[in-house]
C-alpha cells in the first residue's frame, strides 16, 4: 500500500492576523480559549507548519494557570504565574491572539515595571500523573511559604530572612515608615522597668492600759457572821 504523502511543510514564521507580530519556534503566545469570557491561554510554540491552502498551524507545549491543576490556585502563587507542562497540542494559527514573554522566576522579580505580556515560571506541572514539580521550594517567613512577588515583604537586618507585614504583627503603613526591621526572634528583649518596692510605714504599737489588778484580801471576821435563830 502506498504511503501517503504530506502536504504539509515546515514554515519559520506566522504573521498574528491582523497585526505585525511575527511568530516563530520558540516563541510564546496567547491563545484565545474556548470558553467564554476566559482569560487566554499560555502556550510556548515548538513548530509551525502550513498545507497547501496556506492554513497554518501550530504545535505547541501548554502552560498551566494555578487554578488549572491540582490543589489550585494557592496564597503564594502571583497573578502572573503559569506551570510549564508536559501536555503538547496542535492548534490552529488563528487562535493566536498575542505574543508573550514568559520569565524565569528570578528574572520576573528582578523586572522593574511589569507589563500585560509579562509572565514568569518556576514550577513544571505533569496534568496526567497531577505532579508539580520540583516538590520543595525555598521557604519564607514564619508561615513557612514561598515567595510571592506580588506581596509585600520586608527583610530582617539580623537573620536576613523576608516576612510578610500582618505574619509580625504589622501594617502596610507601618512598614513604610520603618528605617530597619528586626523579626521578633531577633529582637532584643527589654528589660522591664522595676520601681523600688518601698517599705510599709509601721505605726508604733501602742501598749494597752492595763489598770492594777487588784489582790484578793482575806475574808474578814465580821464577813461570816454566826446566824441566829429568830424568835416567834
């Protein structure tokens, strides 16, 4: 039986339809989603290919948002933050809405303005076994969680550990007016203030009067007079 031949090729580049953007293998972009009023999805394009007709289409890696997986969507994860998965896709080059540029996590947090385009990676997610990789992260705070670059943290001068402001016992405001900060495990511990303890006045204590006891005296003779017998 003969073997079917292709009529697709390999092509370098895609034009998003209605703009000027070009995309080309390696490239990550915006797909509009199926659903309606969802936010597009995140894909990174490893090949593109057209037919004779000029339809394009693309193969592609997608990324997961956190509310997407297992677990989802938790404290730590930012706004911007999507999981490189292992699940591959063909799509069509007309769902292409946009380009986007997904960062490392080092370099999301080194950014200085963040703009629509900008999303940032540090966990691998395995949609089929529900595995999200690596397992453990480094660790902040006394919540114990990792960092989010979305949330305001503030650094201890002593042990240089990151603390959220409310995990302290403290405001946002508050944390702005700070010229340094000391976590409460390294604080130094004041001594309470001790007024001397003053002694109590003592009264003197004033004997009790005491009137002369009076010895007994002896009975006298006339005391026990001899009864007489009354006459009739």
């Amino acid at each position: 039986m003969a073997k079917t031949r292709s009529d697709r090729r390999d092509v370098t580049s895609y034009t998003i339809r209605g703009t000027n953007k070009v995309v080309r293998a390696g490239d990550c972009v915006m797909m509009r989603a199926s659903e309606v009023n969802s936010p597009p999805y995140v894909a990174q394009v490893l090949k593109i290919e057209a037919d004779k007709h000029n339809s394009v289409r693309v193969h592609v890696r997608w990324y997961y948002r956190p509310e997407d997986s297992l677990g989802g969507r938790r404290e730590f994860h930012g706004a911007k933050e999507l999981f490189f998965s292992n699940h591959f896709d063909i799509q069509s080059a007309d769902t292409i809405e946009g380009k986007c540029i997904v960062h490392t996590f080092q370099k999301y947090t080194e950014l200085e303005n963040v703009s629509h385009e900008d999303h940032y990676c540090r966990f691998e997610y395995r949609p089929t076994s529900r595995v999200l990789l690596p397992p453990n992260v480094v660790v902040y705070c006394k919540c114990k969680q990792p960092y989010n670059p979305d949330t305001l943290m503030i650094q201890c001068e002593e042990c240089d550990d990151w603390y959220h402001p409310h995990c302290v016992g403290m405001t946002k405001e508050q944390v702005k007016q700070l010229d340094r900060f000391v976590c409460p495990d390294h604080a130094p511990i004041e001594e309470p203030d001790h007024a001397p303890v003053e002694e109590p006045d003592h009264a003197p204590v004033e004997e009790p009067d005491h009137a002369p006891v009076e010895e007994p005296r002896p009975p006298l003779a006339n005391d026990y007079a001899e009864s007489k017998p009354c006459k009739n």
